[in-house]
C-alpha cells in the first residue's frame, strides 16, 4: 500500500482537550500544525512531534477485535488515513497532500491516552496506534489529500 488517503484532521489547543475535526490545516516545517497543541512557532519541534497520524484500519479493528468503539479524534492523532501502512512509513518521506514528510517512529498507546478514552485501549492499539513524524516542507493538508511514499 504505497497510497492512502487522509479521512480525517483533528487538532486542539488544549491539552487533555478532545481534539476538533477540521477540514484543513496548514503545516509548517520544524513547526507543527498551526492551530494545534502541539505547534511550535520558533521551529524547535522535537522529532516527531510535528504531525501524528493513524489508520482508519487500526480504529476500525480495535472495535471488531477488542469491542472498543473510538470516534477517530479519541485517538488524539493529527491526520486520519486510509488505505496505506502507517507503519512502514518509519524512516522514510512521505507526502500528505503537498506537504513532505518524515516518519520517525510508531505513535505508540500510553496509560494517559487510556485514561482518555477506555479500558482495553494500550492492548488494543499496540503496535498500530499511528506514526510520529516530522514536517519538511511548508503547505496545506485537506481532507481526501493523497498520502503517499516518496520512492
């Protein structure tokens, strides 16, 4: 799956605040999501710590294989995707919309994103609870923009 999609953006300002559904969001390199918690105006944004993004795919069999139902903005990720491995995306550049990036590492669940949401939700998002990654390049991201790898 060299080519998804991005379904869903979420951002807040707040922290420990349910993220709001966006249709788009410009992103900045070194800096983050402008309007998100997590934006960094001087451009010292830590590795990875720019954009977070999950698959549909991973919400959707957390709720078939473990009965947990997550509106994607539970999650606290940044961009909702479908059909490609955010996974495999660790280490390489990537394109959200006409944005590039790089995947830093897996976005693994934490006991704070558990007491957030449900009982149940480290074991079921291990391993598939999304991706750090760094913003090269300044531009928008939009709901129905291309993900894709950078050969």
């Amino acid at each position: 799956m060299n080519e998804g999609r991005v379904e869903g953006i979420f951002l807040t300002a707040e922290h420990g605040e349910l993220p709001a559904d966006v249709d788009s969001v410009r992103a900045l390199a070194g800096k983050g999501l402008e309007g998100n918690r997590y934006f960094f105006a001087d451009g010292s944004a830590p590795d990875g710590q720019a954009l977070t993004l999950i698959a549909a795919e991973a919400v959707e069999a957390l709720e078939r294989e473990h009965g947990i139902a997550l509106h994607p903005a539970e999650t606290r990720r940044n961009v909702l995707t479908r059909g490609i491995d955010v996974n495999a995306l660790v280490g390489r550049r990537f394109r959200v919309g006409d944005v590039e990036c790089l995947g830093v590492e897996l976005c693994e669940p934490c006991s704070h994103l558990q007491s957030l949401t449900k009982p149940g939700v480290i074991k079921g998002l291990a391993h598939r609870a999304g991706l750090n990654a760094d913003i090269l390049t300044d531009g928008d991201i939009a709901v129905g923009d291309a993900v894709t790898v950078q050969e």
